[in-house]
C-alpha cells in the first residue's frame, strides 16, 4: 500500500537513496516502512510542473476548482480504515481522534468547494465609466482576486489530516487557484502518502493539470530552502514551530522577490480568571481546564499553557481542585519520541525556575513517550522579571500565575508576545469592570474568547486562527475558515478591459450571479435574491 | 508661516540643532527656510504618544474617524493658496498641478469618510451558535477588522500631497483606527509642515488625542530606521524607490516582532503595441503615448518606460511619430537637482548599451532641472540578455522594444519585474488572438488596461495600486482606493462574547445597519435595502 515515494505531479518517483522512517510512539518503536528522501532533481521537477499547472489551473473556474475538492474529499473517504491505521501508528493518537480528524479535513475541502461554488469570494468590485465627467472622463475599472502561484505547504505535527497534506492550507491554496507542493512531514510520512495518493486520483479524475500537486518527502533543511527560495513558489504556508517558521518567514524576506509566508507558529493561550465568576463555579472552570490542559497529551496550538487569576482564596480553591482533577486524568501518548523529548526539557527548565512551584505533575506509572500532565504557580512578578516562563512548552502543561491586582494583571498581559487565542472566565458585570484587562487581551490575540476553553477550534467563517506575531507571522490573515484562501490572492484590475473577454466573474451581465459591489453600492448574489 | 518645526503629536518642538533645507528646482536654489531635524528624543516621544493615542483611537466609532478625516480635507482647504505656493516652490510642479493634487487628496480623504461612515467595511463575519450539534455544540463566533497599531509613513518625492504627508497612506491608516506617524519627505519639508498643521488642527477640533499624528524631519536613515524598528510601530506605508522600500522592508522582517511593510516602488509599465490596431491608429496612439512619457516631467510611477512592438512597417511609421511627437512637448521641471541628476544618469547609461539606438532626444536649449525627454529603441534579443534595459529611468522617458514574434513577446514579458501597470493596445479579435501575451501580461502586473495609457491612477473601490515585486511589496494589497485600509488591520474574533459588550459592528441587532455575512449569507447595509 504505501511506497515510501514521492509524488512528482502524477508520478511515484524515488531516485534517491537516502532513506526516512516514521516512528510508532505507543509501541516505542519504528515503523516498517521505507521513505525515499526526494533528490534535488525531484524538487526541481516538482516545481517546474507546479509553474507549468498554474498557468491551466488559475483559469479553471469556481465549479471545475469545486469538483476537484470535493473529489478529492471522496478520494480521501475511500481510502477507508486503512488511512486511519496508518495515521494511528504514526502519530500515537487514538483512531477516534483519526476518524473525528479525517471528517474536519472533508468538511474543510467541502467548505472551499462550496465557496467555489457560490463565487462571490473573488470580492469583485466594478467601477463603470463616465465618460463626460469634467475635467477628465472616468475610466471603467473591475477588481478581482487572482491566485498568486505555487504554493509550498509545510504541515504540522500535530494535526496529520486537517494541518497537513491536505489540510486547511492545501485546500485554500488549491481554491485560491495556486498548485500546492507539500513538504510531507517527517513524522507522519506514511499518512502523507496515502492522503496525497487522493489527491492525484481526485486530480486525475477531475481533468487537472499534473503538477497542480506534489508531496516531497525530506528530513533536515534542504527540502523546504529549496522549496522557499525557488523563483517559482510564490507564498509559503507553514504551521509548527516558532524556530520553524521563522527561518522559512526570513528566507522568504530575503529572496531578491520576496514572497508571503502564512506561518501559524506558537501560542500559550493565556487565561484570565476573574474573581466573581470564579468563586460561583470554581469546580466547574477546575474540571474543565483539566481537561483542556490533556486534551490529545496536550499537543494543540491553542493549549491553554498560561492562566492568570487575582491573588484570592477562590483562586487558591481553584489551583487545588485543577491539581486534583488533572491527576485523576490518565496520561496519554505523545505524538513521536523527540516530542516527548522536548516536552520533557520545557517542563523541567520551566519548573526549576525561580519562585515557581508545582502544583501537579502525574507521577505515576508511565509508558514511554507518554506526558507526565504538570502545573506550575508563580507570582506575576517574578513572572515578568523572568521571560522563560512564558516560553511554550508543547504538551499536557499549564502555568498559573497569581497577580496582585487588575493593574498587574494588566501589565502582565501587555508583556505577553501575540497569542492564538485569550480567554476571559467572568461574569458579564465582570467583564465589562475588568475592561483594560479586556482591552490588554484583544491585543495580544487572534481570538477572545468568553467562559470556555481555547481548545476546539471552529471551521467556520468567522473563525480567526492566527493573531499577533509570533502566533502568526502575518496577523492579517487567518489558517481556518474559508477567509484563509486570502492569503493566496492578489487583486487585479481590469480598466477598460472589452466585456466579452473579461473574466466571467467582472461582466457586465453577471452570469455567475455572484454578489459584486458595483459603484460602491453592494449587490447579493443571485442565490440570495428573494423574488 | 512655516516654523520649521516637527510635530510631536500637537506641539511644534525643534530642540535640535541640524538643519535641513529644501530646493527649488524652477530656481535652481535652495529655498529660505530652515528646518530642524527631529532629536532622538523626540522621535521616542512622537511614538510613545502615538501608542498612547491608539489605546483611544482604536475604540472611536466610525462616525468619529470619519469627522476627524473630513476635517483634515477642510483644513487642507483653509491652508489656501499658501500651500500651493510653497509646494511649487518645493517641487517644481506648477500650481495647476498643486490645485489637482490637492483636489485628489482632500476625495480620498473623503472617500475614506464616507466608508467610515457608512460602516460595513469591517468585513463583519457572523456565525451563530447551535448548542444542540452533535457530536459538540458549536459555539458562537463574530469577526470583524481591528487596526493594527501605530504606522510610519514615508511619503513619496513625487506627490507633496496625495502620497505625503496627508496622503493615501495617512488617510487609510487613520480611517483604520491606526495613529500615524510621517517622516516628512525632505523634498518637501515646508508642505509638510503646513499640511501637518492642518490635520493637528482638525485632530483637535475633532477631539482626538494627542499622538494621533506626528510629523518628523529627518534626512540620512536614522528617522526612518529608528521608526521601523521600534516595537511600538506596528506597520509601515512608503512610496519611494526599491532601494529605499527594501531597505525598510529588510528592516521591519528583521525585526524580533516583524511587521507588515506596503512599500509602492518601482514600475516601469510595460505597453504593448498589437499590430492590427497600431496600424489603424498610428498616430492617435503615437501622440497619446509622447503625451504620456512626459507628462508632469514623466515623474509618475505609471510613466510607460517600456513599449514593446511587433517589427513592421507600423511599428516604424508609431517610432517615427512617437518621436517627432515628443520633441514637440516643452521639457518641464524636474522635482529636485537630485532627480534630474539621477534621470541623466540612467538616460545615459541606457542610451550607451550595445545595440540600443536614440530615436528621440530632445537637444534643444534647456534649464537647469529640466529633463530632455528621451526615447530609445532596442531589439528584444538585447533587451532579454541585458538586464540594465529593464531599469526604471525615474523622468521622461522610454524604451521601445522591437520583438521578432508573439512568442518572443511572450518571453520577453514573463522576463520582467512586477509591475504596477501593463497597458494592451490592440484591437478586441487581436486581444483574443494575442491571449498568451495579455496571460504573461496578467501575471506581471497589478493593473491591465486596455487601449490607454498607464498615468492616471483613478481613485476607486475597483483601483489596484500596487503589484508584484518590485512594484509593490506584498502583490495582496492597494496604496490606492478604499481597500488601502486593508494593509492596517487584522481580523478579530469573539467567542461567545455577550451581546451587549461586543463591538456595536458584531451586535445582534446590528445597530450600525452595516453589511454582514450571518451564517454565510451577505446581507446589505441597511441604507442599501429597498423597502
């Protein structure tokens, strides 16, 4: 079933020589499997079928663009169980979280497609001449989106479906119009592949250029520089590390054309205990952060890692009743070895810090690559005094921090680099008193959220996943929800352009029956229009 | 009248000692006044009030903004005649041109008024909760635009106005809810004092706080560096040259937090010449094009710089009248002694490339800081191996290149930069029959306009001013229209945040009527809907 090679456009090639393994964190072990390391003749293929696909591809329309998601959707269904198996043994992660995971990536590429579909996101905007105007005749002028090019997709760890190979930034990137090169993570290449394979299948039956997608297969740094630096990839979608993302954001600025780098990168997702509705439902906010805390060994991006609460004995109540919730939940596995590793070192170096305590840490019997869940408390002060504390540490951890007062708390949030998500436990009166703590949090962040965890993160169009640097490298845009194909766009105007030959979405006539704004007033779309 | 002072927020402060002067070029002498370069304490203090001021700013309500923005257009207007006066004298450009711009900056500054006013541009994205989905409820979510933060300005040489210091960028960064700061451009430091006078006076008028605009003098790099690495700025407009936009660029991507840099540079905007109509049309389009190439002294960064033809008897017959047209237009002023060295410089340098060839140059009697207009002629070959005929020559002038075939056409324009415009002269059949070149066309530039020429940037939802690299850099984004609010905000969600404490823009009974999409159906501003 799985080949250990690499996709060029339709093909399965493997000239190299240098060999990858993915590793079975619950058995503690590597899998069976071989994978080829692409050659730098195999990238350079890749990308030069990528460049010659674009140039079909950015002109087929919404619906033809929708069938090829949407098959590809079908495709990735009908690889059935043994995807999941694959995914289980790569990643540590439980069938269950497989098959939820495999259903948010179809309902994913489905969103996009019926954004196709419909049409109306290409935001076209017309101008219409007026030719007597004094002093000089007003042109005619028509905007639209327009896909930027190739686009290199690193996936993240974390998520093997729905961050991956085809996850959020490949189908994006496919609706905006841009082919997709996807540098096949190293942990989960097996998954990898067999996601890809539906993609080509789905690519194949829906009649698209070969090179609208390859999947590569590399360790170390020359993959993804070639990739970045290559003349012909125009943007970058990235999602895992800090150290990550930032090197590819800064070989990206560095091109003589440099290009967009959308890097969802670290995020310690701080929480803000306020007293009052603490005090009424300090079990409720202790169980639910448990949880949240563990939620898949702790390994999402908008794990709750900070919270911060005034100095209080509900406070006090609530650090207890979380160290007792938290210990009774079992530990579970890591996503790979290296993993654990890290997460191992993160604790430890956080927990060996000045002042800082530990409120709860499993101590029982543990398989190997599983995490230990651990908090820590430590005053705020020390906590501004000391920036390793507010480094990430990617698992089952969370620090709580004790302020003094609304004013620490305050200063305490606007010290915090950008964050994926702030959360806000309050009562309404609460949050309308605490309103500087509010204002400090909305920020710092992508996402405000009221009485709830971080954790559970919406596919929807109002979602915002990103934020301020370095949760994202770019604030301006987000990694879920339709509104993510906007980072593969550029605007493009039309002026004076024949009717019959501009795209279908600027004509006149509006076949597509998309909602356009026409001399600044906005029109629905056909399908909104109530007779 | 003029002080010779920066603005730090409201007061005029000059404490320190380096002068600046400015050049009038019609004179060819410097000008009286001297202006006092802004101290480094100064410049720390212009951004600690600017982070002050947008802790309020960003909270006023569209209607605010937009009195604040209106009343900058009417204060510019009560400068009078005075900053007519003294922009001529600054720049060389007659009063008539003065009275154009100044016509063009107080519409945009209105533009951006009136969408403050009307509301719906916050992109507001609405998805409502379903507590009974399985397997999990869905939570509420509401997304609207938040503006980033403080953003230096670096205006361009070329328009005192519209692209300095109350200019485009200004305007859309205060409509964004962004406090600005302007480095005031040294070519124009005077205009820039009284236009700054008049946005500090409407900014008290209108009661906005203090820091919501300052105004900085500075030659060399150290304003410009100091402003772009200051964590406290949050973004960065310029509209300038590539060495300087790079530079800025490089700048902010090397920063610890790197922020979002929208620098408008250089463009030489290609037109091509499609046989059919050229011979149809011969000297309509010869004459349009000699008017173009020099007009405002060809300092416009939509100047045609490149024209590029099929070799035939008409392509001969438009160079002939081309350059017979040209030397008829009087040369006029140059902006600076520094622009007209720079055009003599890169006039020269083109005209000295193997095989190139003057067919017009005008040699007659002319002033100091005039520029000889100048149009050489090159075959595409040439032009393809020599990468310094594609260097933008900032000033009246152009190159034509003859191509042997659409194929070498083709070619040659894939060879090229980004560019803010691309301009087809042709027939409607030859525009269907050339589609690989307007295809190549359409990925090189920001804007494709058919039968025109390229100066004239018409200020409209529908313009896209900008382009790939060089021309601008980030292709997704406009300095012109509107949409230029874009480049200062970054979307925010709320999560199950209480009706009554989220922004008015995301209320359940959307108490500004603006346009939203609510569980993916638009629905139109209120004003927009017929009862």
């Amino acid at each position: 079933m799985i080949t250990g090679k690499n996709y060029i456009g339709n093909h399965l090639v493997a000239s190299g020589s240098k060999i990858l393994k993915t590793f079975n964190p619950e058995l503690n072990q590597e899998n069976d499997w071989n994978f080829i390391e692409a050659t730098t003749e195999e990238i350079e293929k890749a990308v030069q079928l990528a460049h010659k696909a674009y140039q079909e591809y950015k002109n087929f329309s919404g619906k033809k663009k929708a069938l090829f998601l949407n098959a590809i959707a079908d495709e990735i269904l009908a690889l059935g169980d043994t995807v999941l198996e694959i995914y289980v043994k790569e990643s540590g992660l439980p069938k269950g979280r497989a098959e939820g995971e495999r259903g948010r990536t179809i309902g994913q590429l489905r969103a996009f497609a019926q954004m196709l579909e419909e049409g109306s996101w290409v935001e076209a905007t017309i101008d219409t001449a007026v030719p007597d105007r004094q002093p000089l005749p007003k042109v005619d002028l028509r905007k639209m989106l327009y896909p930027l090019g190739p686009v290199a997709v690193f996936g993240s760890s974390n998520f093997p479906f729905a961050f991956s190979t085809a996850g959020g930034d490949t189908a994006s990137a496919l609706a905006a119009g841009c082919p997709v090169i996807v540098k096949s993570h190293s942990m989960h290449i097996g998954t990898g592949e067999l996601i890809a394979s539906a993609v080509i299948k789905a690519a194949q039956k829906t009649g698209m250029p070969e090179g609208v997608f390859s999947n590569l297969i590399g360790s170390g740094i020359n993959l993804g520089t070639t990739l970045v630096k290559h003349p012909l990839i125009k943007a970058v979608g990235f999602t895992g590390s800090i150290i990550g993302g930032r090197t590819l954001f800064n070989l990206a600025a560095e091109r003589p054309e440099p290009i967009p780098v959308f890097a969802e990168m670290g995020s310690i997702n701080p929480v803000v205990l306020l007293p009052s509705e603490l005090k009424k439902n300090t079990s409720f906010w202790a169980k639910q952060y448990a949880s949240s805390i563990t939620l898949g060994a702790g390994q999402f991006c908008t794990n709750p890692g900070l919270i911060i609460g005034l100095e209080s004995p509900e406070l006090n109540s609530f650090a207890s009743e979380l160290a007792s919730e938290i210990l009774q939940i079992a530990p579970s596995c890591m996503l790979h070895y290296s993993i654990k590793k890290n997460y191992n070192e993160g604790q430890q170096e956080l927990s060996l810090q000045k002042e800082v305590e530990i409120i709860a840490i499993y101590d029982g019997k543990i398989q190997p690559n599983y995490a230990p869940q651990t908090v820590l408390r430590v005053n705020a002060t020390e906590f501004l005094k000391n920036k390793t504390l507010s480094h990430e540490v990617f698992g089952p951890f969370s620090i709580l921090v004790i302020c003094k007062s609304k004013e620490e708390m305050t200063t305490l949030i606007n010290s915090l680099e950008g964050q994926l998500t702030g959360t806000i436990i309050a009562d309404s009166e609460e949050l309308n008193s605490y309103r500087e703590v509010v204002e400090a949090l909305k920020g710092r962040v992508g996402r405000l959220i009221f009485n709830g965890v971080p954790t559970g993160v919406e596919v929807c169009a109002s979602m915002l996943h990103g934020g301020p640097y370095p949760a994202s490298s770019d604030s301006r845009f987000t990694a879920v929800g339709i509104h993510a194909v906007k980072r593969w766009v550029r605007p493009i105007s039309y002026q004076n352009w024949p009717n019959e030959l501009l795209p279908e979405e600027l004509k006149d006539e509006n076949p597509l029956g998309i909602a356009r704004t026409v001399n600044d007033k906005l029109e629905l779309a056909t399908a909104f229009i109530t007779v």
